[in-house]
C-alpha cells in the first residue's frame, strides 16, 4: 500500500502524477509552502518589513495566499492588509465578501471592501445586461486593477499579493502566445514593477490549481467554492480546458510552459522595453499611457452606449 | 447568392472564415500563388539563379510548393531539382514515392530517391518494431533531415525548400512554447541559416493546410493523401487538433500565433545568440555541436539496444 513519501504516514491524500511522490496531510502543507517561499526567496518578491495588500476574493487561491503570508505576518518579517473588491454579481460575490470579511478579521488585519458601484457607478451585471460588445474578463480586469492599485496607495502598502497560481499563470501565457500579444507578455511574471504602480508581486505561481484548493481543505480554511457565472464565456475557459487536457498525458506541460516563458520574458523584455511613458488620465489624473487610462476608456464607452 | 468577392464568378470554392473573402477556383489560385511570392520576397527566401532542392514526399503539401517555384523555373529565375525520402514504412510510403517520381519526370526536373535502409540500414517499420523509447517522429525527423542536408551537397543546391504550411509551423511553435524549448523555437522561421548546413526555406508557411490541400484539388494536381500511419502517436497530433479546434471560434488564431512568435523569435535570436561552434561527429564527419551528431547518436542507440 502507497504511503506518505516523506513520513511513510500511511493517510496519503494527493499522489502527484507529474513526480510519482504521494503526500499525507501535514506532509502536503508543508511542501506547498516550502514551495511558495522558495519562490518568494528565488524571485525577491519580499524584503522584511513590507506591507503586503493580499487582494482578497475569498476563493481558494487568495485565501491559500493569506494564509501562507500570514506566517511572515506572526514573525513580524512583514505588516499585512487585504483588499475586497465586490464587483456586484448577483448571487455570486456576497458570500466571497463575507468568507474575505470574516477571516480578516479572524486574523485581525486591516480589511477594506470596495465596490465597482461605488467607484464606477456601476455593477458587473448593469454593465454585462446593457453591454456587450467586450467579454465580461475585460472590463471586469481593468476596473479591478484600478481598485486594487488605489487601495494600495491609500493603505501605504509596498506590494500587492495576488493568488494567481500556476493554471492561472500558464493560461495567461498561453492566450497570449496564441494572440501573438507582446505587450501583454511582457506583463506576466512573479514580480511585476512598474514606475507608477504599487509592484504585484505572485507567490502562488508554481504552485498548480488543484493543489492550492487542496491546501485550503488540508489546512480547514473556510474558501468560497463557487465560480464565477461570467468564466464560462471567456477565451480564458477555452484555454484552461486545452491546457487541463493536455495535462492528463504530460503532467510537467504547465511546469515546463511556465519555465520556457520565464526564459522568453527575459528576451522579450531586453528586446521591447517598455517606452511607454506614462502620463496622466485627462478625466481621473491616474497615470495612464494614453490620454485617457483604461478605466475611464471603458467608462466613457459604457456612457455613450 | 454568394459570388467570388474578385470576380462575380458564382461558383465559389471557398468561403474564408477568417475574412469572409469568398473566391472562385481560378481566383482562389491565384491568391495563393500570390501570397506565396510575397511570403517570399518579405522574407527573402530567394535569390535569383538560386538552385533550389524542395524536400518532395509527394503529399499535398510538397506537391503545391513544387507547383508554385516551377512557375520561377519556368522563367528561368531559379534552378530546381527534389528529393524523395523512402523512409520504409509498409503500405503507405511507395505510393509517395511513386506519386513524387512521376510528378519531377512530368516537369523534366532533376530528382533523387533515397532510402533509410541505404542510408543508414534500417528503415522506419524496423526502428519502430523493435525499439520504442522514442517517438517515431523523432527517429524520422533526425533521418530525414540528414539525407536531405546530404542531398542539398550533392546537388549544390543553394536552398532546400520544404512544404510547411501554417498547421505545421504554428503546431510546431505551440509545442515547443509548452515544452519550453527555447533552442528548438531558435530554429523555427521562414528562413533557418546555419554555418554548416544549406539554409532552409518555407514558402507556404503563412498558407493554412486546409488551403494548401485545396489549392492540390483546383490545380488537378496529383497528390498523396494518405496520413502517415505513425502520425497519431504524437505529440504533434495532439497539438493539432487543440490548434483546430481553437480555430473554430477564432479563425485567426494561428495567424496571430505566428505573428507573435516572428517578434518573440527575434528576441530569442538576440538574447540567447546560437554559441553552438560546430565540429565534426567523431562517427560520419558530418558537421555536430556534440562529439556525435544526432543521427549517429541515434544509430548507436539502435545498435546497442
């Protein structure tokens, strides 16, 4: 019979296809955040005394993501603080924002929720019944980006930690070779710094899908389970079914996609530097690369529909 | 009732999804012809009296692309001569052969066959029967090019043109971005010179498959259809049909695919410069980066297996 690979624990509960190497519970735990700081360590996405805004959804990943910080946290290598962003999807986010609301609290750090209607006077669903013309994912990202990058300059933080883990990651490459987007390339990867905005920073990125929603059952964290109603429309559905399919016969394809960017990046990065300099929005004075940021683009359109 | 969108002419022969161009047979022709000759001169795949070799298995692919440089020849603008591969698989590879070798007597141009089995004792069915740690395509690929490289000498070609249509090259490009292979994308493109080798050309490279076989039909070209019997075994054909069926909803994609690697290809080719120096394989004398070049490497394996 299959027993723990580390402790010979006979309770195994992942076998991992890609290595062959099965797990018990603390075992399991353990690896994966051994894992995650490795990545923090390998990619400097964290100097002591940081404060870290955790972009909190109340899913699986950005709660896996709080939880690990939050051991810098108790050691007090790092302050913490999180981000709730309530797009308005009816039936869909208010439990996410309680399941958010009520473990920043349990861990007694700084929490703030923001809505889409109160910053854009809009919610999702007003925006996706009246409009259409754009995928949900793209509005959504750009006015969740700019909540997100206003908290934290508001809370003073010194990076924004976001869940995106390895699916997430290798899917958003993908796309973007298969749209043959450059730019877009070019703004993935553990640590992304820009002149004018708080650096995101990805800690979860090597770590797979399946395995972070697992940490959060191992580890008893209460997790919103429920996806969103929007995802199944998006090119990004696609792509994350293409790469899970691949995945059953070559169970290293997102490892090695990911290591193959990481090489391509530093190219792409030399090759094209950013000459995007950047100005500020003529209606909201953010900084923007155009005359006009994204966000106030999309709202101008949403006004004249 | 749709009409060719060139001429009026009412019967169409292909509606193209991704710009709803509509063309008649004579129309659709030409196109591509076009198309070919400005891939060509983007790329500078030709020089005039250029002797080219095209690598002619006798499928659709090869065929269209010895249609398309005969007209060249025809005006005397380049010199051409084939050759044919006889890998030895039973059952489908003779009828190539055959269909090749009447096709160059046909055009009254200068054609070779040579076989696995001459060139280096065993053919393909053997290498597969009693050995399989690798994928039959690697064997294949390794071989062919071998004997076309040694062609290329004998013949003095100056190029070697192969049939690669955009399936191929984006199939190619998507393998290697998910495997991360940084040196095999180093070598994908329109044109791939080396020191030591006869640089190789793609003229059909920006033409889809589906329009390289069509272009076989309206021309009345006689053409092998037969799939190789190997094929489904690899990761190749996986690749292929996640690409196809992506193309479904976003008839562009393998456009904006290639696109985008021919931008990323030049920040490979810049940051990890080929520092391959290459010597002699201690085995054939045959230009290797290692002590033995991968044919022979491959050989021995065989041998001692």
């Amino acid at each position: 019979m299959e027993s723990c690979s580390k402790c010979g624990d006979p309770k195994i509960i992942i076998k991992r296809k890609q290595s062959g190497q099965a797990l018990c519970k603390n075992c399991f735990i353990e690896n994966v955040q051994k894992k995650v700081i490795k990545t923090i360590k390998k990619e400097e996405l964290i100097n002591k005394g940081d404060k870290i805004l955790v972009a909190l959804s109340g899913g699986k990943d950005s709660v896996a993501l709080l939880d690990i910080l939050y051991t810098f946290y108790e050691k007090k290598v790092i302050d913490l603080c999180a981000v709730t962003i309530d797009e308005g999807i009816d039936k869909y986010r208010d439990e996410g924002v309680k399941i958010a609301t009520d473990y920043a609290k349990e861990l007694g750090i700084e929490h703030e929720i923001v809505s889409f209607k109160d910053s854009f006077g809009l919610t999702l669903d007003e925006i996706m019944a009246n409009h259409n013309h754009r995928g949900s994912c793209s509005y959504c990202g750009v006015f969740r980006r700019r909540i997100i990058n206003k908290s934290a300059e508001k809370l003073g933080a010194d990076k924004i930690a976001t869940g995106h883990n390895l699916d997430d990651e290798t899917q958003a490459i993908l796309m973007n070779y298969l749209e043959g987007n450059i730019n877009n390339l070019s703004k993935i990867g553990p640590k992304i710094e820009s002149k004018v905005f708080t650096p995101k920073i990805k800690p979860l990125r090597e770590i797979p899908e399946y395995e972070v929603g697992l940490y959060g059952v191992a580890k008893d964290l209460n997790v919103h389970r429920a996806s969103c109603p929007y995802a199944n429309t998006s090119f990004r559905m696609e792509i994350s079914k293409v790469m899970k399919q691949l995945s059953e016969n070559h169970p290293t394809i997102m490892y090695s996609t990911l290591k193959g960017f990481d090489k391509i990046k530093i190219a792409i990065k030399n090759q094209y530097s950013n000459v995007n300099s950047f100005g500020k929005c003529e209606i909201c004075g953010e900084p923007s690369s155009g005359s006009l940021c994204q966000a106030c683009s999309f709202l101008k359109e949403l006004q004249f529909e």
